[in-house]
C-alpha cells in the first residue's frame, strides 16, 4: 500500500501494537508464545501464595498451566492442575517471586499477571476466551497490568478501525494525487488524536504508580528520548522498591545506558573501518559540529532521507559542520554501491555486522534511520532530528 498516510499509520501502530512488551524493547515479557516442552508440574505447595480460578464454560478435567516468564526472555512452566466440574482450579505452588507469569489453557490463550510469593489471589473469565475475558483480584500489580492491557487494546480497537475505513476510502483513489492528499491530511489529525490520548492515559498510569512491575509494560510504549522523564522516574521508583529483583536489574542497565547518551552527555567515542578498511574514530572530527546518520543500504526510509541530508551537508560543510555515516550493513558490496549511488560525499564506516554492531547498544537506539549531533567539544545537543530539525538547529548553532 503507498498512500502516505497508510504508511504512517502502519508505522506508528507497529510501535505500539504489541501491548505485551516491556523495558523499550529490551526483553521480552509476551509474544506469540509456544510451550511445546511442557508438561505437568510437581511442585511443592507454598503456605503463603494462593492463585485461584473460576472460570465459565470450562470442561471438568481440562488442564491450566501456570509458566513463569523471565527477564532473558526463558520461559518457565512451572505448575498445571486440573479444572473442577463447577470451572473452578487452585494453585498453591512453591517458589513464587515477584515477577511476569501467565495462566493458560492453550498455547495462544492466556491470562497475563504480576504475582508475589504472599498474595492469595483470584481469577475469574472465560476459558474460551480467556486473554480477553480475564478480570483479576487480590494481587494489586496484577490488576494494574490488566487496567493497562485494557487501555493497549482499546487503543488497538481504534487504530484498527480507522485503517479499514481509510483503506475502504482510498480504493480506487490510488492514482489521484490531489485526491489521495486530501485524504491523507483528513485522517492524520483523528489518528495523532487518538495517539495522543493512548499517551496521556500511559502517562497517568506510570506517574501514579511509579513503583509497580505493571509500568514496566506501559513504558515500552513512550518514547525514550521524548518521555525520558518518565522512564527515569519510573526507574527511581522500582528501585528504591525492587532493587534486588532481576527484572528490575534489567530495566535499570537500560535506564543507565539511556542516560549515557541523553542530550548533554558527553558523544561515546567510538571508531569502525571505512570503504578502504582505515578506522576512523569520532573523536577524530572533535572541533566540528557533527552528525552522525546511522543508516543502511537495505533501509528504504534512510535512503529517502538521504537526498535532503545531501543538500544539508553541501549547504554547511564549510561552516565547521561535517557528517559522519555509520552503516548497519552486513554486506560490503551493497554498502559500496549505495554510496556511490547516492554520491555521498562525507565519511562512511561500517563494522558491517548490521544489528550486532557496537554502537547500536553503545547508542542505544533500534530503529533506523537515527542521528546524534555533536557539538564542537563532542557533547550531545540532538537527537532523532528530522531534516527541517537539523536545518533549523544548524542555523541557530553556526550564526
């Protein structure tokens, strides 16, 4: 599909359609999950943690499975028991810790919950439904999590809803310009709203509760760069509260890697082969305003972006400002012919290792295209900058 208002649209609700993620894309709590190594627990019983379910439409004898998720992204079947003639099930099993479990019946069907060692808790749904059926009581996180879930999928709900009516009204509409225009300015404003709406209540939800597990979702939604507060905040919270815990440990280490190139910080020093093998390092172009375009051959929007950037570059390169292209490539050959191609004349290094490469982690970043200014004394000023950004801050920074 090629409006541009789809392609926004697709690309802003694919950063925010997996309701399920935590830490800005650092581990993984919920995907599409599959337990094909599971098998029934046997497992002591903990006086303290009581998990229990009431569940309509539920077959006597069918099989719930409690599996504990991991930081590293391991998934832990830890119990399974059997569900009763009235639906009802009971899990009191031993080595419960404050963390990310789910409930299921099938492989894709699952309840997701924050549970601690000492909560008697109780679940209750539909066992044909039961992701989005589930209510639960007497575990605080748990329940906030689910508040959390609620407020993803009605945001979903509508995303959804807005693409199929403005697909049904582009068919047909694809070779008028004028038209297609139109549309596209007409369904921008409704769906910024709804993005803005979907921000403030994920807002609300992490500033009035700073300290929950629940929040670890929510935050993967904001922007790092943008919502930094919050994120920092937010890790102050579960700190001072689960410091000791590995997920918490986790979220922290990213936290602390944000900070490490947040604007003011001081640019990390790093250096990769060019074209002809030679290291070039970014604290050789200390003394000039610099930016840096992380790109790659096989990234479409870079090089869209590129024709624009070339006509920056040619406009303040005698005016102590210079770039410096690193590239995510893996393959030499394509990484060559795109410089030439686009007849980029500033200096290029790859590691050519593509999402393995140092400074992706160093930077902290996961999308593409990405630029960091740097000033003169090699300080942070920018980041994330359109084209009319950069313009707009080059001219204010080079009078």
């Amino acid at each position: 599909m090629n409006p541009r208002f789809s392609k926004s649209l697709k690309s802003k609700y694919k950063m925010r359609a997996s309701n399920l993620l935590t830490t800005a894309g650092v581990f993984l709590i919920f995907s599409l999950i599959f337990f094909s190594s599971c098998k029934n627990g046997k497992h002591k019983k903990s006086s303290t943690f009581e998990l229990k379910g009431d569940l309509a439409q539920a077959g006597e004898g069918i099989m719930v499975y409690l599996d504990r998720l991991a930081p590293n992204d391991s998934i832990e079947h830890l119990d399974s028991t059997a569900i009763d003639k009235s639906g009802n099930f009971v899990f009191n099993t031993e080595g419960i810790y404050k963390g990310f479990y789910t409930i299921r019946i099938t492989k894709g069907d699952f309840a997701a919950l924050i549970l601690d060692s000492n909560e008697k808790a109780t679940l209750t749904g539909n066992a044909q439904n039961l992701g989005y059926t589930y209510d639960i009581s007497g575990s605080p996180d748990s329940k906030l999590f689910w508040k959390y879930n609620i407020i993803s999928k009605t945001h979903r709900m509508q995303i959804d809803s807005m693409q199929r009516v403005f697909e049904s009204i582009v068919n047909g509409q694809r070779n008028n310009k004028k038209r297609m225009d139109s549309l596209n300015d007409a369904f921008e404003k409704p769906f910024d709203s709804i993005n803005k709406l979907y921000d403030k209540a994920l807002k609300n939800l992490i500033r009035s509760n700073s300290s929950s597990f629940a929040c670890l979702a929510a935050i993967q939604e904001l922007a790092p760069d943008e919502d930094k507060d919050y994120y920092y905040s937010l890790d102050s919270g579960l700190m001072a509260k689960y410091g000791s815990s590995s997920y918490i440990k986790l979220f922290h280490s990213t936290i602390e890697a944000m900070k490490k190139v947040d604007i003011g910080a001081q640019a990390p020093d790093f250096s990769a082969p060019d074209t002809t093998g030679t290291e070039v390092s970014l604290a050789s172009l200390h003394g000039k305003y610099v930016l840096i375009d992380f790109w790659a051959s096989w990234c479409e929007p870079c090089k869209e972006s590129l024709p624009d950037l070339i006509k920056i570059y040619d406009e303040y390169k005698d005016k102590n400002f210079t770039i410096l292209g690193v590239s995510l490539d893996n393959q030499k050959g394509a990484w060559k012919a795109a410089i030439k191609h686009f007849n980029l004349q500033w200096t290029q290094i790859s590691e050519l290792k593509k999402w393995n490469s140092k400074v992706v982690k160093l930077y902290n970043f996961d999308g593409i295209p990405f630029t960091v200014l740097i000033s003169p004394e090699g300080k942070i000023i920018a980041k994330k900058l359109s084209d009319s950004q950069l313009e707009d801050k080059l001219q204010a920074v080079l009078q």
